[in-house]
C-alpha cells in the first residue's frame, strides 16, 4: 500500500508539475510521495528476510551495476519510443 500510493503520488505530481507548472499541490504531492517511499523502505527493512526485495541484495556491485544498466537501457528505450514517431511525421511532410 505504501509503496503504491508514494509512486501514484510521485507520478501524478510529475505530470501535473511538466504539464501545467509546479503548482503547490504538485509540489506537495511530490513530497508525500517521496516521504511514502521513505517509509516504504524503512518497513521493508524491518522485515529483514521477509521482505518484497532484501535489501541486502543491494550490498551486491553486480546487483547494482546490472540494476543501473537496466535502469537506463530502458529509459533510452522509451525516449526512443517517444521521439521515433515524430521522426516519421517529420520525414513524412518531405
């Protein structure tokens, strides 16, 4: 539930902060989804081993190189996804 609402929270802030200026709800909203996900964490670690994701996985340099690689592999993938079909409009008026 935590974890939900602080990235619900931190999403609708960001599109409504890009879409139609930082407003304070915006902002507000940013900050409680934040503090949410803090939360969220913290009550991950006091599960220890129970966890949805051990912490412990993130002591790994490997888990972390890999979870960084990934993290931008698939952000150079949906601006690709994003920025292509304008591409082709574009190349499509010549």
């Amino acid at each position: 539930m935590l974890a939900t609402t602080g990235l619900g929270l931190a999403t609708w802030a960001l599109t409504e902060g890009s879409a139609r200026g930082w407003s304070l709800a915006a902002l507000v909203a940013l900050t409680a989804g934040g503090l949410l996900l803090m939360v969220f964490v913290f009550a991950e670690r006091r599960l220890g081993h129970r966890a949805m994701m051990p912490l412990t996985l993130f002591a790994s340099p490997s888990f972390v190189g890999l979870t960084i690689l990934t993290f931008l592999l698939y952000g150079a993938l949906g601006g690709l996804f994003v920025l292509v079909p304008y591409v082709l409009i574009e190349a499509g008026r010549l």
